[in-house]
C-alpha cells in the first residue's frame, strides 16, 4: 500500500494532474471496484474536496447566544456525538470514506469506519492520509469485515452514531441495531430514480444526460436515473441517439485511459444484472442493444465481470425491471403524454433517492423538481455531486445528509446553556 502512494498533502487546486499521489489512489481504486481510471480520479478529487471543505468548516462552528428577560441569557454549543461509525457500500471506496469521516471529524468526532469487504483497500490508504497529515492515533480506525462485524459496530454500546451507506434491507437492519442503545443513524440506501425527458429539451443534452444517468461505474451508482420517461413525441428519436452512444461506449481495461467502462464488482453481482435483463425480456421488454456478458479481446481481461450497457423499450411501470434497483448498466426506457401523468408515475416507488427533469421550460423544471418526492432534483444535468451540495434520501432511500453545510447537524449535538443573572425565584414559599 505504501509504495501505491506517492506522496502526501491534499492539494488546492481542482482536477490534478495524472501522477502523484491522487492519481495513484485512482489506480487502487480501479483495482478495488474495476470502475474506469478516468472516473477514479473524479472520485478521489472529490474525496479531497470533502477534507478540504469539512476542514474549512472546522473552525466556523458556533452556538447561538439567546437574551433573556432580567439580563439573564442562553447559549448553545455545538459538540461532538463520540464516536461515530461508518458503514461503506463498494461502488465509491475511498470517496464514502471521506464523506462520512470528514465531517465526523471536523465535528470532533472519531470514527471506526468499515468498508465493502469487496473493496478493503483504499480506506486502509485514507487513515495513512490522515496519520500523515497529524491526525492523532486512534481518531480515524479503519476495522475490515463484513456483516458481522458491522452487526457488532452497531450494537456496541460505546458508539455514539452509526452512518450508513448501503442498501434498503441492510439499512433496516443498522437502524433496528441502532434502535436498541438510541444511537443517531444516518441511512444513504439504494434508489430508482426517474429522469423525465421533456419534447422541449435541448436534445443533445438529455441524451448525453441518460447516459451520465445510467453507465457511471457500470450503472452501480445509487442515484442513477433508470427509469427514463421520454415524452411521446421524441422518442423514436431520443431512442436512436441513446442507443448509438450506448453502443459506442468502450468497455475493456479499466486502467487504460480511453476506457469508459470497466467491470461490475463480482461474478455474482454480474449474474444477477444479466438476470435482471433475461426477466425483463420475458415480461415484454425489447433489448435495443447490450444486456450481454462482455469479453474484451485483451487475453488478460478473459474472465473479467464485463457486460455491454443495455437500453430496454417496450417497459411499462409494473415490470420488475422498472420497480426494482438492478444497480447494473441497465436503461429501462418509458413514453409519457403529461407532466401530470409522469409525476404519478415518477412517485409511485418506495424509493426517493435522486430524479431528474429535461425541459428548456424554466417554470416547467421548477414546478417538476417541487413535485417529485425525492432528495435530489438534477435540471438539464445528472449526477453532480459537489461537496458543497447536500445529498441524500427520501422515503425508503434514507434520511439523514451528506455533504454541504448541513451534515454539520448530523455529526455533533447541541447543548443548551442557561444562565441567571438575578436572584432564584422562591417559588416554594419555605
Ligand atoms: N444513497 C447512497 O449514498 C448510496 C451510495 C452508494 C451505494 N448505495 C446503495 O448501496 C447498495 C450497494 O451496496 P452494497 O451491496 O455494498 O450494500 P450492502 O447493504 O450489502 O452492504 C453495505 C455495507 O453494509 C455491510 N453490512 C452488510 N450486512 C450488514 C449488517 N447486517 N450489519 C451491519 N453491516 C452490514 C456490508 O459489509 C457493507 O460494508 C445499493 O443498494 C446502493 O444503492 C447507496
């Protein structure tokens, strides 16, 4: 791990060059999850950003001071929980590392975090980060393990907050754990979230806009847009540009720099993406193209969890690849007539993780972002994620934020101070 790094220091300016320190972090990362060097790298700036962000925090936190009748007054004071717990799912290593222990520690927390047994390596990279930069010994652990071991975290008494990134069943379960010592919990859970692409959209854009909303890290990201609702008027056409982009994309070695996508996380997880395709074909969707294992022509690929992306037509609302999270790069694409229409449809799902609309109707965005139950909103764009912007769930995708100043809230408490400036009332008359 130690000759991965090439130096230490988190460095100001944004998208650094492809050597050093983080461009050796993205390499491990590539090797961790088998996502694209190229994403990596985005991935670990915006690790980065979220040290330097939370760390600019640090010294702005501050209570309120209240006046009181007779010159008697109040304060507040912002304090840490304790020790908090993070919990991490594998498709973002090292960048959930950061968003949960930078803010945990700016609030004067420590942290005990666990990674995906999948993806143990770069989180172990982190605490050296931190132990390098002087954070003291003991304030930034990282524990390897999997369900039982997170079983244990979370019912050991002495942890103040549990935060958790992962999926809905495994999120019911923390909370329940979380339940019985009345520990804070934070749950960032899984989606299926709706993108609503308008006849008045600026094409180009919404095409491109699905493609960032599907085949990010294989489609292995929580907030993807999969359920693609494309006005009736522009579908034949939104469909033959999704479907030749999706064509084009270069799938193959994840380390090389033209690459764009790389492989899913296990053979198991493989499978059951292709599952999901084979079910969605039997329920009446059309494949328009991929939703197949993948073998790149590099001989040391052979073997590799690859699949070619995949757009579904010809999906309606009740089929299960339209109601379930596949968390694969698979597309499922719906017609719609009306914005009222598309909104029951949107909302009808026990998930509210993300959404996003498609229109060059300022108020129409508006009033489409007001109404979709969900904790992200993206307009013309999808999947941007800067430090400064909240993110998290509605519904059963979570509750709880991370990122932007909020977070702030759920990694320290506050205390009440209350102070008499005259004398105590003699309320019992003795
Ligand atoms: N909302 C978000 O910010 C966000 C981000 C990334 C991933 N996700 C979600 O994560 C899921 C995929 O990740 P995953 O497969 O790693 O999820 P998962 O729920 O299987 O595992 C997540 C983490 O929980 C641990 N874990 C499993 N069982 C546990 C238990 N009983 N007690 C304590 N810890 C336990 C795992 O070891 C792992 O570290 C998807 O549903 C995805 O949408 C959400």
């Amino acid at each position: 791990l130690k000759a991965a790094k090439g130096g230490v220091g988190f460095p100001s300016s944004s998208l650094l060059p492809m050597t050093g320190t983080n461009y050796n972090i993205a390499k491990l990362e590539v090797i961790n999850n088998g996502k694209s060097i190229t994403e990596a790298r985005v991935d670990i700036d915006v690790s980065w950003q979220s040290l330097e962000y939370y760390a600019g925090i640090a010294g702005t936190l501050a209570g309120q001071h209240i006046q009181l009748p007779g010159g008697s007054f109040a304060y507040t004071r912002r304090e840490a929980l304790g020790v908090c717990v993070g919990i991490g799912a594998w498709n973002y290593p090292f960048q959930i590392a950061c968003w949960k222990s930078a803010p945990a520690l700016a609030c004067g927390n420590a942290m005990v975090f666990k990674p995906s047994p999948f993806t143990a390596v770069t989180a172990v990279i982190l605490a050296e980060i931190y132990k390098e930069a002087g954070v003291p010994d003991g304030l930034f652990n990282v524990v390897q393990g999997g369900a039982e071991t997170g079983t244990l975290l979370c019912n050991h008494p002495g942890v103040a907050k549990v935060s958790f990134t992962g999926s809905v069943p495994t999120g019911k379960k923390i909370m329940e754990m979380s339940a019985k010592t009345v520990k804070q919990v934070t749950l960032e859970l899984g989606g299926k979230s709706p993108l609503i692409i308008f006849k008045d959209c600026e094409l180009e854009n919404a095409v491109r806009g699905a493609l960032m909303a599907n085949f990010l890290t294989q489609g292995e990201v929580c907030c993807n847009g999969t359920r693609v609702y494309v006005q009736r008027e522009i579908m034949p056409v939104f469909l033959e540009e999704v479907v030749k982009r999706t064509k084009a994309i270069s799938i193959g070695d994840p380390l090389l720099e033209d690459t764009r996508m790389g492989a899913l996380i296990t053979r198991q997880h493989l499978d059951k993406v292709l599952g999901f395709v084979s079910q969605a074909k039997k329920e009446g969707a059309k494949v328009l193209c991929g939703g197949e294992a993948f073998t790149p022509i590099e001989p040391k690929l052979k073997g590799g969890y690859y699949m070619s992306p995949c757009v579904l037509d010809n999906c309606t609302d009740d089929m299960t690849c339209v109601k379930e999270e596949i968390f694969g790069p698979v597309m499922s694409v719906m017609p719609f007539d009306t914005e009222e229409e598309v909104l029951k449809r949107a909302n009808n799902t026990t998930f509210g993780l993300a959404s996003g609309v498609f229109t060059r109707d300022i108020s129409r965005a508006h009033r489409v972002a007001e109404n979709l139950q969900a904790g992200t909103c993206f307009i013309n764009n999808y999947n941007i994620s800067p430090v400064e912007v909240p993110f998290g769930g509605y519904k059963q995708s979570g509750f709880g934020r991370e990122n932007g100043q909020v977070t702030i809230e759920y990694y320290s408490q506050l205390k009440t101070v209350v102070v008499e400036m005259g004398a105590v009332d003699d309320y019992f008359n003795c």
